[in-house]
C-alpha cells in the first residue's frame, strides 16, 4: 500500500488514471514486501481488521476493489466466499494471479473503480484497502460500489487517515519526514515513491469528510474505526434495504437501465437523513438485475472480459468473523485503540 507512490511525485497529484496504472505495474513485484517494510509490520494488522470488518461468508460473493497483489483478497477468501480481486493494473493482477494461484475461490478481473464492469447489486460486500486514495474520482468510485452492492450489503474501506490526537500527527509526521525516506531506500527501487506517499496522505480527507462521502453515495449506518491511533481508518456503511424496493418498484428500469442508480439514490435519499448526491455510474449502464436474494453468478459485460480463474486447491476452509469497527462516526477525545495497533 506505500509503495504504490513511486514514478508519480509532488506534481503529479492530478493523480492521472493512466499515470497510475503505470506506476502500479512497475512497482508490482517489490509491492509486498516494500509495504511490510514500510508499514513496520502493520500492514498484517491491517488486514486482518479489514477481513473482520467485512466479515466474509462462504457463499457470498465479495468484491475487492483495487486489489493489487490479491493480499487482502486472498484474507477474505481464506473464509470460503467467492472474491472478485479488481484493479486496474495489469501488472498488478499478473502479480496477484500467480501470488495467490493456489487460491481457487480469487477470480482477477481488470477493472476501474469508476466504471465497473459488474452489475447492479450483484456483491454481498465491497471492499477497498488503500486503493480509494489513489483513484482520480473517488466519490465516483463510491457511487459505483453502491450500485453493484446488493440491498442490504456492507462496504467496507481501509485507507490511511488523520491521526486526531495532535502529538501523535506530530509523531507521524516525523516519521514520514526522517524514518520512511530512508525505509523507502531500503526497501524499493524508486526512493521517489515517498514523496507521492506523503502527499497524497496529506490530500486525503479525513475520517469525517470520508464518512460523508459514504453517506452522500447512498450508504447508511456509516462508521469508521481507527486503526493505529488513526494513521489508518477503516470505513463501513450498508447499502438499505429500501433500494431493492425503490428498484422494484421503478418500472424503467429493465427496459432504461441508466435509471437504476437513480432510483437506488431516492431510496437513500429517503433511508438516510442526508441526501445522496451520489453520481450514478457514468458511462457504463450495468444490466438492471435484483440479486437481494442469491449471489449473482453470471458477470455482466465488461470492458475487458474477466480472466480465467487460477487453478489450484481448495479454498481455506471457512473462517467467518463476526467482529465488525464500532466506533461510532464522532470519535472520541482518545480514539479507541484496536487489535490493529
Ligand atoms: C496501494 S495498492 C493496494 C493494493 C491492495 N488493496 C493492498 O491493500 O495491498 C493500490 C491499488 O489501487 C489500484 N488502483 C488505483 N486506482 C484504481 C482505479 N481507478 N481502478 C482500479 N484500481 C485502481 C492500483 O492499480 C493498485 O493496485
């Protein structure tokens, strides 16, 4: 997750898609190990409070967006579920494919966040983990995971975040000034990388602001758990229940399938206090289809069609969590420190 910054530095913060991608497939064979180094060891913790956030179930059908190296993929579907591993860096997925090949329930599929190739609530959970950062759209990414989660369906995000207690921002800012330079030296072969890393932590909203964009793409009941006194937050929200009826009712939208997101954005408008400004999916008209009930097993047409699964062994036998963040959305004065830190 930190090494994602190399080739792209301090004016290169308009974050061009193009530009990222690249950057993604140089960097994807150190990308693991330079994230163990550079996150001293947290990265593990991370995960496995990303995992547990999501709580995924064998029968479900989770995508991980923005999934690189499938690392967070392979720790959900080591519970048994079908994960979608998405991203949009070929070099990446090539890396992820072999990684985690022995992993028969990891399907890669190349795909951009901001107009995915899945049909409208088609997963039980969707999940990003230091991906949403990096997207030049974020809240369009947004909208997209709401129309591809089923009603009723979580949306979980990892991403680094704004340490609220001031000594500790000021701790962490030393370390990103002194400590990780020369971590980054060690550990990549672009010591550039920790330029754009700094920065685009820096650009980052914090816990707040990221909460409100879940709630104005539509999500409720959103939350967010600090994780390592905050250098990292994890995010949840629940696509409601009443967006299945609003898309049931909607009779467009079989025959007009750009009028789904927007009747998926009443329903939320009428869920949640807040108006959902969320924009619908751009250009890519998914295939109105309810799935409330089964996960959907047939992938709508994509821009590129989803590579083959790896063969290999069977899935991990199940191993469903059932802890979940629950700090509230207004933390308080002491952030509640977590089994990640
Ligand atoms: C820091 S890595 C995170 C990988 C993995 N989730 C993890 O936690 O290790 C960020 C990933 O986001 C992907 N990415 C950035 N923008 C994207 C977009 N618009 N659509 C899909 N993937 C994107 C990059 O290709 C990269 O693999």
């Amino acid at each position: 997750m930190l090494d994602t910054l190399e080739y792209v530095t301090k004016a290169d913060l308009s974050k061009r898609p193009a530009q990222v991608a690249a950057m993604f497939d140089e960097v994807a064979e150190g990308y693991d190990r330079t994230n163990a180094v550079l996150s001293m060891g947290n990265a593990t913790l991370w995960r496995v409070a990303t995992t547990k956030a999501v709580g995924p179930k064998r029968g479900e059908r989770i995508l991980d967006m923005a999934a690189g190296t499938g690392t967070s993929s392979a720790s959900l579907a080591a519970s048994g579920a079908h994960v979608v591993a998405g991203d949009f860096s070929p070099g990446m997925i090539e890396v992820g494919r072999k990684r985690q090949a022995h992993m028969s329930n990891i399907e890669f599929v190349e795909a951009d966040a901001t107009a995915l190739p899945f049909a409208d609530n088609e997963f039980d959970a969707v999940t990003i983990s230091f991906g949403l950062r990096n997207v030049v759209e974020p809240e369009k990414a947004l909208a997209e995971f709401y129309r591809v989660t089923k009603p009723g369906g979580r949306v979980v995000i990892c991403e680094f975040s704004t340490p609220p207690v001031g000594f500790v921002r000021w701790g962490y800012g030393c370390y990103q000034r002194y400590v990780m330079p020369t971590l980054v030296k060690l550990a990549s072969t672009n010591d550039a990388a920790y330029d754009y890393l700094n920065e685009s932590i820096r650009e980052w909203p914090d816990q707040r602001t990221l909460a409100s964009w879940l709630r104005r793409a539509g999500f409720t009941g959103v939350e967010f758990r600090n994780l390592t006194l905050g250098v990292v937050a994890l995010h949840r929200g629940v696509k409601p229940l009443a967006a299945a009826d609003a898309a049931q009712e909607a009779p467009a939208v079989e025959a007009v399938p750009a009028a789904a997101p927007a009747a998926e954005t009443k329903a939320a408008e009428q869920a949640t206090a807040k108006p959902a400004a969320a924009k619908p999916a751009a250009a890519k008209p998914a295939p109105a289809k309810a799935t409330a009930a089964k996960p959907a097993a047939v992938k709508p047409a994509a821009a590129k069609p989803a590579p083959a699964k790896p063969a290999a062994a069977k899935p991990a036998p199940a191993k469903p969590s059932t802890a979940k963040p629950r700090t509230p959305e207004t933390p308080p004065a002491s952030p509640p420190e977590t089994a990640a830190s």
